[in-house]
C-alpha cells in the first residue's frame, strides 16, 4: 500500500526544514515542501497530497488563497492551516472555507503531530468512503447489462477500462443491442460522471436545424434567430455527447465535426469567434462506417478521429445465454414498475425465448416481455401470452425452424414438441383449464389430454387462475 504524502507550505526555509525533519521522524509518511502557493500548486499536480499543512502568511498567494485553489482541485485533500497569534481570527475564518483545522505558532511539537494523525485519519475516512461510493455506483451501472455470457464480460470489462480515459469511442452494433446504455455506462463510470450527459439522435432532425442544435447560434443568424441560444456542444460542457447514428450525418455537418474533434473549439452559428469546449464525444451506428466511407459517403479523417476506441455490442444470437437472465430482469423490472405481484416464466417460455430469432435484438425482446406481463393473467407466464408470430413456435414458412442441423428421429421430435406445445397450450387458454371441454373440442379422450398436457408441463390450473382474475 501507498504511503501518504504531506505537503508543506511556508515562505522561510528554516521553518520548512525544521516541520520536515520532525514530521519524518514521528510520521510514516512521505513529506514534500513548497516556498510559496505557485509552486505548491505545481507539486499538487505533480504528486498524489493527501494533507497539506501550509502557512497563512505568505507573500504573493497567501495561505487562504491556496485553501481556495486546493479545494478546487480536489476537496479530498486535508487542508491545516498555521497561524500567529495575532491572526487567529483569519485562522478561524479559514475553517469556514473547508480547512480541517489550524494550529498557532510558536506550536507545540507534540499537538502538531497529533494533528497531523488525525488529519491522516480523516483522509483514510474520507478516501474509503469516495471508493465504495464509486464501487456502489458502478454495480448499479454494470447492473444494467444483464448477462453472464464471454461477449457480454468482455464488453463490460471494456468498458470499464475505456471508462477511465478520455479518449472518443466508437460504438457499433445492430439495432436494439444497447449502444446508447454502453455510452451512459462509459459517462457513469467515468471522471466526468458528474457533468451532463447530452444523447444527439443525428438522422431525427433535418440538417440546417441540427446544426444549430450541436454548435448553437447567435442572434439574427437567420429568420427567426431573435437571442444566442446555446448548442448541444456547449450544454455538454465538462461532460460527454453521444452522437447516435452517426453514419446518417450529412457530409457538410461532418466536416464540421471533424474540426470540432480536431480543434477542440466551435463557432456557433452567425458567430465570428470560436469557443473552446472540453467535452467527450462518444459515437454509435448500426451502419458498416467503411461501406459508406467505398460509397463517398462517409469522411475517411473523420471516422479515423472517431474510432480511436472501438466497442461492438453483441447482439442476442450471440449471447443467447443470457436470454434467462435478460428475461428475468425485464419481468422483475416491468413487474415492479405497473405494480404487479412478481410473475414467472414457465420453463417451456423461457426454452422458447432461447429458441427464437431476435431480429430486434434486446429491445425487441423487452418488447416482447413488456406486453406479456401486460396481458397474463396468472402468476406464471405461459406460452399462450405470447403471440405465435412473437415467439415463432410454429413457422409456416420456416417448417423447419431449429432443426437443420438434427438427425431425423431428434428432427421429428423438435417438431412435435413445438407443435404439441402450441396446440395444447392455446387449447387449455380457449377453455380456461376445463379439460373435459377441450377434450371434446380436440376428439380425444379426457385421459389422454391429462397424459398430453402432463408430458408437455403444461398446467390447466394456471388458465383457471387466469380466468378467475378477469
């Protein structure tokens, strides 16, 4: 573990060599020292101070002026003040601007030593407190991307890793794998967390509008113009910007992006001055960028600009996996948020929902899960709550669904299952779990639909529960 470091901050040198050697014999603790507040804020940006004990008198920046600028920087950083006599009042007054506490000169060896342990004790305190806030803010933000699968952890612990830098990324992957939540999550779990985080769908407005939406105008730039209003640039300040579907912005706005990327400053629209912008821009597509870099369609700089850091979101055929859990954390979440009692999927769902192709991806099949817990009515969710088309369980089109790969005998097995599966279950929600109606309706007799239904986990009790909820 890293020792701490104290720095020390007082215009006569005698006085700075006589605090370091004592500091050094009682303390195990790494001391620095500076002459005057220039320098010792050049040292705060040079090493890792956890405590500052600096004198308030000082010429040029004095005591309370390097309080202010140290706060600043980071209000982690334990701050004492040192004082004379006659300027304990100044002393007190510095306490109110966040210093921990101050000690008088001539001081007392031993009450300055005792100090400078509790102050050391504070930062510990404080420094703990700042890392499991941080740990508890990334678990609720990873919490988001629900999965357990190798594509899905190596996408989390890119993002992580990305998360800690400023570099621009590039976020790509078809519609409905969750670009924009890895932008929030790389936002979250960044430095710049507590700044805005700004989302640009790009094709959403036409092109003279958005770009007096990204960069901002100044008054009488055009009809209409009547005050400057800001862009969405400048709201992003100190933050992040998501430009969403970036291979939909027109050539003209990106060339003007590159020059923003390039020059780190805009020039609002009808304006002759440029304005300098400290944001992070983080872009997503579902378009292959170099396609329409072939098709002219695309600036070759620009993306290059933009692809410094590259993310692919997988999409649900590769993490199919994770389909259970994605299920069980969107019917938990839709659950709470219509304020129903918890549901369940039955197994023969869940198995379905593995099975299915997901053009949509995630959002198709929260979607999907939304409308099921919608209009279930039992405790469990069933086949029957879903649409045919939706869960794909017979394919008129695709007899084959799911099987080109299966020898014959496991082949006509698939089949039957699902046809079985399908026929019983709507069956049972026709005449809500009365066996002995639907046996008549399917011409079998009432043992067999008992013996069918029993192979297939389907459970008549649930459709009359169903029913008595109506």
């Amino acid at each position: 573990m890293n020792r701490s470091t104290l720095l020390i901050v007082d215009d006569k040198r005698d006085m700075l060599r006589m605090l370091e050697r004592l500091v050094s014999k009682e303390m195990n603790i790494d001391v620095v020292t500076a002459d005057n507040g220039k320098d010792a804020l050049a040292l705060l940006s040079e090493h890792e101070i956890n405590i500052v004990l600096t004198d308030i008198k000082m010429p040029g920046m004095d005591g309370i002026e390097l309080l202010r600028e140290i706060k600043k920087l980071n209000d982690s950083i334990v701050v004492i003040m040192m004082t004379a006599y006659g300027t304990v009042e100044t002393a007190v007054e510095s306490i109110k601007l966040g210093a921990y506490d101050f000690v008088t000169k001539p001081f007392d060896d031993e009450r300055l030593i005792h100090t400078l342990r509790l102050a050391l004790e504070r930062h510990t305190l404080i420094s703990k407190n700042l890392s499991l806030e941080q740990r508890i803010k990334e678990k609720e933000t990873i919490m988001q991307f629900v999965g357990q699968s190798p594509a899905m952890q190596r996408l989390l612990e890119t993002v992580r890793l990305v998360a800690k830098t400023d570099v621009t990324v590039l976020i790509t992957g078809e519609t409905g794998t969750g670009k924009d939540l890895a932008a929030k999550m790389i936002h979250a779990l960044s430095n710049r967390a507590d700044k805005p985080f700004v989302a640009v769908n790009c094709p959403t407005l036409p092109e003279n509008i958005l770009e007096s939406e990204l960069f901002g105008y100044k008054k009488g730039a055009f009809s209409g113009a009547s005050s400057d209003r800001e862009g969405l640039f400048q709201a992003a300040h100190g933050g992040t910007i998501l430009l969403d579907e970036i291979g939909d912005l027109s050539l003209l706005l990106q060339a003007k992006l590159l020059r923003v990327l390039q020059e780190k400053e805009l020039k609002p629209l009808g304006d002759t001055h440029t304005q300098k912008i400290d944001v992070r821009v983080i872009a997503a597509t579902n378009k292959i960028l170099r396609d329409k870099i072939s098709a002219g369609l695309f600036r070759e700089d620009l993306f290059y600009r933009l692809n410094v850091v590259s993310i692919q979101t997988p999409s649900l055929g590769e993490i199919s996996v994770d389909i259970p859990l994605i299920a069980n954390y969107f019917l938990a979440s839709y659950c709470s948020e219509f304020g129903i009692p918890q549901k369940r999927f039955s197994e023969e769902v869940l198995k379905m929902l593995v099975a299915r192709k997901w053009k949509g991806n995630v959002r198709e099949l929260q979607n999907e899960i939304k409308r099921a817990v919608i209009f279930s009515r039992g405790n469990t969710i069933i086949p029957a709550d879903f649409s045919c088309e939706s869960l794909e369980v017979l394919c008129p089109e695709e007899p084959m669904f799911g099987i080109n790969n299966l020898e014959y005998k496991d082949a006509r097995r698939s089949i039957l299952e699902k046809f079985n599966t399908y026929y019983l279950t709507n069956l049972m929600k026709d005449f809500k779990g009365n066996v002995s109606l639907a046996a008549k309706k399917a011409c079998i007799e009432r043992q067999s639909l008992q013996s069918l239904i029993k192979k297939y986990g389907i459970h008549a009790g649930d459709f009359r529960k169903n029913d008595s909820k109506t």
